[in-house]
C-alpha cells in the first residue's frame, strides 16, 4: 500500500510542477508599514546646509576630516591622514596624507561653505594646521583601524619620525556633521566584495561599471550586482539509501546599497538620521535528496561570508560602512521524505533604523517579492520548507547597527492514505499544496548610538516580516 500511495503522490506532484511552470509569473507584496524619517522643519538660522552623499574616489588617498575644538560648525577636509592606529591604548599616529588630485567639489564640500561661491575643502587655510586636544578626526580605513576612525584628541603626546603621536577617546558623528544635513544612497562597489566560501562548489562573480566583470558568470550579470553559485552535496539523512543522495544548487544575486540619512539642523544633536541596506535580489536554487534535517528541527546549511567596508563620503566627512551577510540553504521537514524543491525568486528589501527626536530609533523592514515558476515533488507524507536566505548586518566604523535575516522560502505539504479490506476493495486518496512566502526579522542595536542620539536599553526588533501565498494545490482520490 505504501507503494501505491507514493504512485498517486508522484504523478500528482507532477502535474502540480507543470501547472506552477506553466502559468505566467505573478508578484506578490509584502511590505512592512515603514516608519519614514520625520518631516522635519527648517533650522532657521541660516546655518545648517545640505551635504552631498557619494562613494569616496578610489584610488586616492582619502585624507581625514577634522572638526576644530571651539569651532563648532567648522568640518573640513584636512592634509592629513592617520598613519597608525592603536585600538587597545587609544593612540593614533597623524601624517601627511600624500598629495593626491583634488577631490571633485560635487562629492566633498565643505561642512561650513556657503551653498555658492564657496572654496573647495582642500582650499582651506587650516587644512595645514596641526591637531589640538579637542579636535575630532573622521579617517578611512588606516593600519591598525581596518574600520575607519572617529575619535576626539585627548592629548598631544608629541613628535615622532612617523608624525604627531595623539591620545583619542570615541565619539560620535554628531561632532564632525555638527547642524548640517546629508541624505544619499551610494551602491556598493561588488569588487570591494570579499567572499569566503564555506563549502566546496561556490563561485563568485560580479560587473561594475566600466565594462569591469569578474567569474563566470560576471559576463551575463547587470552593472553592480555581484552573484555567488554554488554546487554542492550536503549531509544526507543517516538511514537514507544511497539512491537519495542529498544536494543543492543555484544562485543568489543581488545589487546591495547603503542607505544614510542625518538631519542636525537643530543645533543641539540630531533631529533625525537614518541607515539602513537596501537592494534589488533574486535567486533560483534546488534542494534534493534526502537531507540531514528530516528530524523536524531546521537545518541551517550556510554556504559563504560575503564582507565589505565602502567609504562614503558625506561633505568632507569619511563615513566608513561595515556590510557582512551570510547566505544559507535552510530545510525544515518531518517524516522521512526525499525532496526535489526548486525555486525561483525577484524583489527586492530595505532594514534599517530610522530616528526622529522625540520618538527615538524606529525599525524600517520593507519586501516587496515575486515568484517565478517552481516545482516540488515528495516521495512520500510529509512536510517539508526550504528557504535560501541570507544573514546581514550593516553598521559604522566597525559597530553593527541593525541585522536582519532575509529567507524567501518554499514550503509544501503532501498526504496520502491508503486502506483495504477483507473483500479486497481497495482505496486511496492524496492531496498535496505548495505556498511561497518570505521571512525577515533582525534587531537594531545600541550601536546605532554613534550618530548621537541617545542609548537606548536592548536591542529593538525589526519585527517579523511574513507574507505566504499559495501557489498551487491538488488533491485525487481512487
């Protein structure tokens, strides 16, 4: 009987796959009723100004910003870079940056110019002078400060052969973005992208722009986006035959960009800010065999660790940006069921923190996903969810500021029953249904603090994100 049932399942499950792939792709929203940044009103003292939002120039230095102790308002660019740096004591080493071309106006104003007729940051008078206890220096990445810099001098300990050696204690980017404003999205570069693989049969590509590509499929991708593949086996079930053999396969691709916001027009810290990652994602993977994760607790299978830490700059200000995500396959099953799952998947998504004074830190979670053609066949009862998801945080000069989980995922259902009599009637019946859907969840975290605002006592979820929708069901009886 237990033959006869899986002969009903499979021919059903069959003609589920057909129906799925046959029908046009349909979108589905899911999207989180975002808390937007606060409309915020107009200083009014004529001060504070808008500061472009872009991606530092590569391939020059990227010299410090340095706000002046006692001139409040007075960011600029400075000549000089941090040479060294010492995380345990807090010491820095202060040089010469190397003369590189001069920053493009558009992308490095000056915090305190005037919105016309203004200097450019390099053009300023103090960009020479030396620094003093008070000053709060901005810096790109450095040795000894893999994630940026943003501290205040504490002392001037003296001269060395390398440069000005200085004691630092941490601040925050109220102190170098002062009353000014900056909104901006900056993409990120995919060949700044850094990958570990976790398991064998990963392959990474990307295409930027200028005609740049990387791997093998770096030729077929858009401009900024970046894409791993992976081919691999995975741990089968202990008891499963040799004939089910467990595996996965696919893709994940994305264009991740950095979202930043701050509004310090009211002159005594932050109206508002916000930071966040967004980006454009698709998928198409396929599980099958009988993996390990048939106990009915989920299996986490992660497959590579993608890093990055783009600079952006905001004004004259080196805003350095922490991006790490893990990608996954995750199974979730009970009974002993052999799975041939596949699934395809567009949208896209945003996390993020945004403040407001008064109300302090708001979670943003947005997803907006559409399903492509899927199939799915289990050889016998059972349920089964598969997700291929990724685990991200994004965060400021080493800090992590909000995480989240993002699992488009699949999850399907089959049943059969079969009895039989003394007479030798016999029966049979089966029905089967497949859904698609998405999971985010992630928390903001006290480090978002560093823009200013004030600590709050526990991390804040996102909130879980769900939205499920059928795709397609089936039920036979004989």
């Amino acid at each position: 009987m237990r033959m006869l049932a899986r002969r009903l399942l499979l021919p059903g499950l069959t003609t589920l796959a057909l129906t799925a792939t046959g029908c046009s792709s349909t979108p589905h929203t899911g999207a989180a009723d975002a808390a937007a940044p606060a409309t915020l009103a107009p200083a009014g003292d004529g001060t504070s100004q808008q500061l472009d939002v872009a991606a530092a120039p590569q391939g020059t230095p990227t010299p410090a910003a340095v706000a002046r102790a006692g001139a409040k308002g007075r960011t600029e660019q400075s000549s000089f870079k941090v040479a060294s740096y010492d995380q345990a004591s807090g010491r820095a080493v202060i040089a010469k940056a190397p003369q590189g071309p001069a920053p493009s106006k558009s992308t490095t104003p000056s915090a305190t110019a005037k919105p016309s007729g203004s200097a450019s940051p390099s053009a300023s008078p103090s960009a020479d002078k030396p620094v003093a206890v008070g000053d709060v220096i901005a810096s790109a990445p450095a040795p000894g400060a893999p994630n940026g810099l943003l501290a205040k001098v504490t002392e001037v300990v003296g001269k060395t052969d390398r440069g000005t050696e200085v004691k630092t204690a941490s601040t925050t980017l109220a102190s170098v973005l002062n009353d000014d404003k900056a909104d901006g999205k900056v993409p990120v570069d995919p060949s700044s992208v850094t990958v570990e693989p976790l398991m064998k049969g990963v392959t990474f590509s990307w295409a930027k722009t200028g005609g740049v590509k990387f791997g093998p499929e770096g030729a077929k991708l858009p401009l900024g986006n970046l894409r791993l593949d992976v081919n691999a086996a995975v741990d089968t079930a202990p008891d499963a035959p040799a004939s089910a053999g467990a595996s996965v396969s696919g893709f994940v691709q994305l264009a991740p960009q950095v979202e930043f916001s701050y509004d310090g027009s009211g002159g005594s810290g932050p109206r508002g800010a916000f930071l966040g990652m967004s980006g454009d994602w698709s998928s198409q993977w396929k599980l099958q065999g009988r993996a390990a994760a048939s106990t009915g607790a989920p299996k986490r299978i992660p497959f590579a660790k993608l890093h990055s830490a783009p600079v952006i700059q905001v004004g004259p200000v080196p805003v350095v940006v922490n991006l790490d995500m893990t990608c996954y396959v995750q199974v979730e099953a009970d009974g002993r069921v052999t799975l041939d799952v596949q699934q395809d998947v567009k949208g896209d998504f945003k996390v993020g923190g945004t403040y407001a004074l008064g109300k302090g830190w708001t979670p943003v979670s947005q997803s907006n996903v559409k399903s492509t053609p899927v199939t799915a066949t289990v050889t016998a009862s059972g349920k089964v969810k598969g997700a291929l998801g990724a685990e991200a945080s994004v965060g400021l000069y080493g800090a992590v500021g909000v995480s989240a989980d993002f699992a488009p995922y699949l999850r399907g259902e089959a049943d059969a029953k079969a009895t039989a009599s003394s007479d030798g009637k016999t029966s049979l019946s089966g029905s089967w249904a497949l859904y698609g859907g998405f999971d985010l969840s992630g928390n903001l975290h006290l480090q978002l603090s560093l823009f200013g605002t004030p600590l709050f006592e526990r991390k804040i979820p996102l909130g879980a994100l769900n939205r499920e929708w059928a795709l397609a069901s089936g039920h036979a009886e004989r």
